[in-house]
C-alpha cells in the first residue's frame, strides 16, 4: 500500500497516509479529528442561533426540539413510530384485522401480529423452534451432528480419531452411538488424561461398555480377572495389579 503525504486541517503538519482511502483522510492524529467535530458542533448547535420551537408532522402539536436535533419532525417516539408506519413498504405492514390463518407446524388456527404479517408461519415460538430442529435433522447425517457438537473436543483429538476409524466402531463396524475409548485407561477422570491420537479408538456403545465390564472368579485361593478388552489388547499373560491409595 502507496503511504501519500496530506497536511491535516486543523494543525496543518505533514503526515503520512495510513489507509487505502487515503483521499478522506484530513486529520494527521486523533486529537485534531476530536477538536475538529467538536468545532462544528459548536458552531452549529451552540453559537449559532436555531430556532427549535417546532410543530409536529404527525399530531401538529407545537414542542421545543432538542439541542442536538433541532430539525426534529415529531414531538415524541409514539408520533415517530406512526411517521415511520406510514413510510414502510406496503408488503410489511399489516393491520390489526382480526387476520387468521392455520400453523404450518402443527396446524392450529391463530391470529397474525401487527408486524408478522405475510411473512408469519407459526402459531408459537415453540413451533418454531421445532421446525428449525427438524430441518437441521433433515439435511444432517447423525455423524455430521456428533462431529460438530465434539468438534473441538480434547483440541481436535476426539475429531481427528473418529475421522481415522471411519466413523465406525473398530471392533464390530456399528456407526451408531458412537464414543472414543482410551487404551491405556487414561481417560477423563485420570489426574493426567492422556487424548493422544494413537492412544484412542472408535467403539460403539455395547463394545465400549464391554471393554470396561470385568469379572473376576477366586479359583483355589487364586484371582482370576476375565474381560474382552485383555484379548483386544493381547495382555492376558502380563496383567499386574494397581493399587489405588
């Protein structure tokens, strides 16, 4: 970007240009814009005389216009909003005519408001609500809702394993009720989880609950400990107790 040298209109030092519109710009710092409009407002609301005794368009009552509008045309909001009322397009403005019409949701029978107008399709806000969740369920896939609700889950590590594995679980290829299992254990409730990549896999949630569902049997004065998840892992010879204190 070109930087041209301006002199500013109030102090009337060099400067250098700082925008790409640098044809507007007139001030060389804030300070000189600040005293700038200050002068002007000065000049057009203070020392110069205004006559703000006015009559208002809508309800012609005579009033006094503020000092910063003294071109005012109504005298109140009320009389503002019916100025405005008249000047809105035809196609938005509906009167009160007892209008009714039925409810594309759920079919009930209700009564336009003043500014729904033509545009008005539903009898509540619970209505349309539902039709907004339904057409977000309509033009998504399940897989498309659970990606963006846990997109930035674990800083991306919960997306990037589902889209590893398919969006499948990788033991029986459900893709339903899906959920990220830890391997090594680790998970959220552990002091110091462990969301790497390589240490995460997709099951759904029979598999998922299984690889957690252990049963042990005492055989002979001996512990034994069965569960599917020693034979996914190949760690039924090397299983060690971990004391938790």
């Amino acid at each position: 970007m070109t930087r041209h040298e301006k002199s500013c209109i109030v102090c009337g030092s060099k400067f250098l240009t700082r925008s790409k519109a640098w044809t507007r710009e007139k001030f060389c710092q804030p300070k000189c814009n600040s005293r700038w409009w200050n002068k002007q407002h000065y000049d057009t609301y203070v020392r110069k005389v205004v006559d703000r005794n006015r009559v208002c368009v809508v309800c012609a009552k005579a009033f006094l216009a503020p000092v910063n509008r003294p071109q005012a045309l109504t005298c109140s909001q009320v009389c503002n909003r019916k100025r405005q009322d008249v000047r809105r397009k035809p196609l938005r403005r509906v009167k009160l005519s007892g209008e009714t019409r039925s409810c594309v949701r759920c079919g009930a029978m209700f009564e336009i408001k003043k500014w729904g107008g033509r545009r008005q399709r539903f009898c509540s806000v619970d209505c349309r609500s539902d039709a907004s969740h339904a057409r977000y369920v309509q033009n998504t896939t399940p897989a498309m809702r659970l990606a963006k609700k846990h997109q930035n889950r674990w800083r991306g590590a919960w997306h990037a394993a589902m889209q590893r594995d398919g969006w499948k679980c990788r033991k029986c290829g459900k893709d339903s009720r899906l959920l990220i299992h830890h391997i090594d254990g680790s998970g959220e409730a552990s002091a110091v989880p462990n969301h790497d990549l390589e240490n995460l896999m997709t099951l759904c949630y029979g598999c998922h609950k299984a690889a957690h569902n252990l049963v042990y049997r005492i055989i002979n004065g001996e512990v034994y400990v069965a569960g599917p998840i020693f034979d996914w892992l190949g760690v039924g010879d090397t299983v060690k107790v971990l004391r938790l204190s």
